[in-house]
C-alpha cells in the first residue's frame, strides 16, 4: 500500500474514531444507567463510605451557616442591645460620696480654723482658679487626648479585660472621662456590668457634658494620698497652699502619682515620684502644655511632712466634739451630714482668751507644781448672750475623752448659797435681817450640829457678811425659812440642770455634785439680772455657697425680778471686797462672785462675774477607781481651797484688761428686817446698837488670801456695818480647817464654805 493510500486510510480512521467516541460515550451512559438500576436491587454496603462522608460534609457546612448566623445575629443584639442602653442611659445625680467635703469649724472670727470633720478629706472648689497648666498636667498624666476622644478607649479596656482574666486582678482602662462617672456618679466601680455601664455613661457624658466641667470634677474628686480627696486637699497636704498657688513642677508632681499616690507619694518612694514627676513634664512639653524654658525651669518640689495628727488630738477635740453634739442635739443637723457637708461652722470661741483659758487652768502649764492627778475644768461665758468664750475640758481629747468642764462632776460646796439668798430675798427678807453666825450650831431640820469652816464663830450677822463669808450655820437657818425645795427650785430655774435634793436643808450647802458648766448656766442668769440665757459654743453654720443654715439663738427668758437679783448682786460683790473671794481684787473691776469647798476637801471652785463676762474654775481630786479623794494641800492653798479663785484671778485680769469697769444696777432692798413675819434670823426687832463679836478669820480663808501670787492682802470679815455692842455668842470650835461638819455632825456630803 502506498504512503498516500496509507495516509487516507488514517484520515478515514480518524473520522471513525471520532465518531466511535461519541458512540461509547452513548454506551456508556446507557451502561451506567443499566449498572445504577442494576445496583437499586442489590445490598447498599458497596457505595455507604462515600455517601456517610458526603453527609458530613453537609451537615458541617450547614453548623457552620448556622453558627456564622448566630454570631452575626448576637452582634446585631449586642449592638442593639448597646444601642438601647446609651438610648435609656440618663446621667444620675452625683454619688453623694463624690460631693462629700469636710466640713470646718472655726474660732469666733470666722478665719482661724479650730479642725474639721470629714468622711473624707475634700475641699470642693471652683476650677476657673486655677492656673491652666494644673489641669493640663493632669491630661499629659492620665490621658494625652482627653479633649478629642469619645470619653472611652477601647484598647485600653481590652487589655484591662485580657490582664483581668489572665491574672485575675481588676485593672482599669479608664480615660478621665470614664474616672470621672466611676467616682462622681456611680461610685467605685469593678463588677464587668458595671464597667459597661460605667462605659457607656461615659461615652453619654462625652456627648452631653463640657470637657472642662468634666475635668473640674475629676480634679475635685481624685485621691491623691496623704488622705486628701481632689486637688485643693491635696494642695495642702503635699505643699500646705491653696491649688490656686500651684507652681508648673508642683503640678506635675501631684499629677504624676495619681495611678498610685499612697507607694509613689514622695516621702515615700521619692525615686518613682521623680519619674514620674519628669514623665509629665515631659508630655506637657511635647503636647505645648508649657514652653520648652518652663521644661527646662522645672524641677522637682519639695512637699512638707505628711501630718498624721488627728483632727481630735489636743485641746481642741473637746471644742470639736461639743461643736458637733450641739449641732445635732439642735436637729439642724446630722452626724452624717457635718462630715459630709462641706459647712463652715463659725464657733463663738475667741481664740486668744481660748489660749489665755488654757495657759491659767492646764496643770501641764504649772511645771509640776499641781498634785498629780489633780483634775481642773474652767468656763467664761457672755451671760447676756449665752456665747461660751472659752474653756478649758482637759489637754488632750484622744487621751481622755471625759470633758471637764460639761461633763466631769463634782460637789460645789458653797456656790449654792446663792440661791437661797435670793429665795430669801424673794420672800421679802431684808439683807440687814441679822442671824447667829456662831459655830457648831445644832438644826432640827437635819437632826445635826452644823460647824462653819474653821468652827469660826462670827456671832450676829446680816445677811451680806453671811455670804461674803460664806458662813455655813446662818445659811443652814436660812434655808430652814426658805425651804429646800425653794432652794432646789430656783436653782433649777436659773438654769442648772444637775440633780439638786430638794428635801435637805444640806441643799445650800453644795451636797450636789455639778459640772463646770452647770455652775455657770445657773450663774448666768444671775449676771444677766434675771434673764436666763442658753449657753451655746455655736454661732453660725453657711453652707458652701455661703448660705446661712444655722443661726443660734441669743435670746434671753425672764426668770427672776431684775431688783431681786440686783440685790443679790450687791451682796455677791461683798464676797470679792471683803470676803472669800479676795484675791479677784486684783483685777480691778466690780465684780461679784460666790466660792464653794467641799465638805470632805475633794473639791473647791469659783464662780465670778461682770455684767458681760462670767468665769468658772473648779478642781478635784479624782481616786484610781474613778470616786473623790481628798486634795492634797498645794502652794499655800489648804486642800485647794482658793486657788480657784487664784486662777479666776489670773484670767479674768487680762480677759477683761481693755474692757472698761461695769456696774450692776441699783438695787432697792424693799424687804422687811426679820422678814415677813418677823421670826426670820433674831427677829424684825433686833437693834443694831446690839454687837457682834470680831470672828477669827478661818485659817482656810486667811491662808488662800495671803498665798495667791497676785495678792496678800487679808480679808475684812464684813461687806457691810456691824453691831457695835454686845451679842450672845458661842465659843470657836476647836475643829480643824475646812472640816466643820465632822463626824456625827456632818451630813452625807458637805462643804466647809
């Protein structure tokens, strides 16, 4: 066969292979449909591997269209969800915490602080003092895009979240925006739900609030150590000034320890403080907070001492606490509230005779030359308002909370005479009514002999000699006449609050244990002719706008008739001539007073007045079990006996140094000698030619007279004229001192004044 035969037969073979192909393509189709409904009639096994694994293979496509729809739809929720809460998200009021400022007392002029109360040491104040670069310190510290971002940063709450679950700790994220609604309106927050709700506020006050209003807020409630709340606290703790004197380095300083004030406080890690403090300067310069010169001026401040005394310690926690009972025994305010407040409370404390009342009556001023243990309480009031001037309650509050002179008690001895002379006086009995003043002296309405101090007979004697010297057995007679429930009651209405027996004749002999205060409640009512003032430490209380919200009251009540006291006051004043209470001479002023001793020589006091300004000391000898033990005689004072007076002395001579002298009103004794019935004393007649013997002056008396620093003289024995014949008298018991009322003549408790 030749080439091209050869040649055509291939082509015709190429045309019958192209055809054969599409015939066996046929044949195979045919094949394998006869093959699938051949394979329909016999056993599944041959083919079930390859159709299990196309089922898998569906249904996983499947789970994961449906997990990739739920997770597209949990988005939509949560965004819806999100969307929602910012929708509903209403800005609260403030956390009151984040308002709380302390609140501070001040001394009678309203500048001079005394301390203050507070839950937490903040001074809320008013931002557009400051200089700028203090809050712009603040922003290089915290949070560099504080016044671009949207108040959240996402990236910062991501790695929070991941170091939280990580290592299980609670670590912010926060801008200042997100700080700022964590501490002034939902508290402090560190629950997951509340970091969202924390977040959104955020973003809603970023929307809704001036980013300087939410930095001023920020500013006045971060922490920055040393128990100070917001920059103004802090200011003072750190540099003792006020936030608005902030320099550029003190600035960065404060704000650089923010993350961690108490380890980074200066005094404490100074190294890390000044890292800090370098770090803020640094971004303040990069971001043109300062210029480069002021970068390069600044330098790390010095910060004072970190105080750790308490507000109470010292005499000044008594002032405090008095302050603050008063305040809410007045119902104007609550305990909460006065730490909380951010009041100013204006005291009526001058803060010189403060000093003065402190420098007389502390025993620690004394050098030891007080007994040890020896207990003093001293008040001045002004009897015309109430107002307490000064006093003095003890040295130290946190020592010995026990105030003495509100709260300490003792027996008042011969104060109490007082008022039964003015019972006397208001049931007619004229002050010249004459009385056997002899000594012991036997009354049936005790069942008792009574003695005067120092068994002193002082024969007949009217009713001022009588109290100038304080002579127990007319006193005894006259509230006989009285009556002690009269005695009580007066008492009562002049003020004292104190249990007062009103059975005993005793009554007037001070068997009643008072407070300080006490004494002076009742005595100011007398001082202020009859108009019972209510002594108060507290003159006014502002809120932080200034407002007033407490006034206290200076109004007086009429208790007494103004002659009858006046009367009372003359006979007081004989008590300072020419009496028991002569060492007061020295002070140059009218003055009336009233001493007492106790009986048993616990206890002795003073009470002396002006018509404007009225002073109380006492002293006593408390026992280890907390009872009454006997005072050791000191300086020349007999049992201390005196030195009060000594102690009014020394106060009131330069209390009262630019003051001019006052006088009491004019009295008009209008009562009948031998009173209303004529059986008062020796009777309505009673001559005055009849005499009465020259007594021997106590030796108590004598002795606190001539001892005092400031005086020597020796008393008269009379504030008034004396009988000039003969008297029937008794002889001077041979008793000692300060005891006259000994044994079986002595009531329960006495007074040997």
């Amino acid at each position: 066969m030749d080439f091209e035969t050869r040649s055509i037969r291939s082509n015709a073979g190429g045309a019958r292979s192209s055809t054969t192909k599409n015939s066996r393509r046929g044949v195979t189709r045919r094949t394998n449909a006869s093959n699938h409904r051949k394979n329909a009639n016999k056993s599944p096994s041959h083919h079930s591997g390859k159709r299990k694994g196309k089922r898998k293979r569906s249904i996983g496509r499947r789970i994961l269209f449906t997990l990739l729809a739920l997770f597209i739809l949990g988005i939509v929720a949560v965004a819806g969800t999100l969307a929602y809460m910012y929708a509903k998200t209403e800005i609260p009021k403030p956390e009151s915490i984040a308002l709380a400022q302390k609140t501070t007392v001040y001394y009678a002029d309203g500048k001079t602080p005394i301390g203050s109360y507070a839950e937490q040491n903040r001074e809320i104040i008013d931002c557009s003092t400051l200089p700028k670069y203090v809050g712009n310190a603040i922003i290089s510290s915290e949070n560099r895009t504080f016044y671009q971002d949207s108040g959240i940063d996402l990236r910062g709450i991501g790695r929070a979240f991941l170091n939280n679950v990580t290592k299980g700790t609670r670590q912010g994220g926060s801008t200042i925006t997100q700080q700022y609604a964590e501490r002034y309106y939902l508290g402090e927050t560190t629950s997951y739900a509340g970091k969202l709700r924390e977040a959104i506020l955020s973003l809603k006050i970023a929307q809704t609030e001036n980013k300087d209003t939410v930095l001023c807020n920020y500013m006045n409630t971060i922490y920055l150590g040393r128990g100070a709340y917001g920059i103004e606290a802090a200011s003072k703790a750190y540099f003792n000034k006020d936030a608005k004197k902030l320099t550029i380095s003190e600035a960065a300083m404060l704000a650089g320890i923010i993350p961690s004030p108490t380890y980074w406080d200066p005094a404490v890690n100074e190294k890390e403080a000044k890292l800090r403090f370098t770090r803020v300067i640094r971004i303040m310069r990069e971001d043109n907070h300062i210029t480069a010169r002021q970068a390069k001026d600044a330098s790390m401040p010095k910060s004072v001492t970190p105080s750790t005394q308490n507000a109470y310690a010292g005499q000044q926690g008594y002032l405090l606490r008095m302050v603050k009972d008063e305040l809410i025994s007045s119902k104007a305010f609550t305990e909460s509230e006065l730490d909380t407040g951010g009041y100013k409370i204006t005291t009526t404390i001058d803060k010189a005779k403060q000093d003065l009342m402190f420098q007389t009556a502390s025993p620690s001023t004394k050098n030891g030359v007080l007994p040890a243990g020896l207990e003093v309480g001293g008040i001045s009031v002004d009897p015309q308002t109430g107002a307490i001037v000064s006093l003095y309650a003890g040295d130290d509050y946190l020592k010995r909370e026990l105030n003495n002179a509100s709260q300490s008690t003792f027996q008042v001895g011969s104060t109490m005479k007082v008022f039964t002379l003015l019972g006397a006086i208001q049931d007619d009995v004229n002050l010249d009514t004459y009385f056997n003043g002899n000594s012991p002296r036997t009354f049936s309405s005790v069942g008792k002999a009574v003695a005067n101090d120092g068994g002193v007979s002082y024969g007949y004697i009217n009713l001022y000699t009588a109290l100038a010297n304080s002579v127990n057995t007319v006193f005894m007679d006259l509230n006989d006449h009285v009556t002690p429930a009269k005695t009580a009651s007066i008492a009562k209405d002049a003020g004292i609050q104190g249990t007062i027996d009103s059975k005993s004749a005793f009554n007037t002999l001070g068997v009643v244990s008072l407070s300080i205060m006490d004494l002076a409640r009742g005595y100011s009512t007398l001082a202020n002719d009859g108009a019972k003032p209510t002594l108060h430490i507290v003159a006014n209380v502002q809120n932080q706008a200034g407002k007033e919200q407490y006034k206290a009251s200076n109004a007086t009540s009429k208790v007494f008739d103004a002659n009858d006291v006046a009367l009372l006051q003359k006979a007081m004043t004989g008590v300072i001539q020419n009496g028991t209470g002569s060492a007061a001479r020295s002070i140059g002023k009218t003055i009336a007073g009233k001493s007492g001793t106790a009986n048993d020589n616990t206890a002795a006091d003073f009470v002396g007045f002006t018509p404007s300004t009225l002073t109380a000391f006492g002293l006593w000898y408390p026992s280890s079990t907390g009872g009454a033990e006997e005072v050791p005689t000191f300086l020349g004072y007999p049992h201390g006996s005196g030195y009060p007076a000594y102690m009014f002395a020394q106060y009131m001579s330069q209390a009262l140094e630019s003051e001019p002298d006052q006088s009491f009103p004019t009295a008009t004794d209008n009562g009948k000698v031998g009173g209303p019935d004529g059986t008062w004393g020796t009777g309505s007649n009673y001559s005055k030619s009849t005499a009465s013997p020259t007594p021997t002056a106590s030796p108590s008396e004598s002795t606190s007279t001539t001892a005092s620093p400031s005086t020597s003289t020796t008393p008269s024995q009379s504030s008034s004229p004396q009988p000039t014949t003969s008297a029937p008298t008794t002889s001077a018991s041979t008793e000692s001192s300060n005891n006259e009322l000994k044994g079986s003549q002595a009531p329960q408790n006495g007074t040997s004044e």
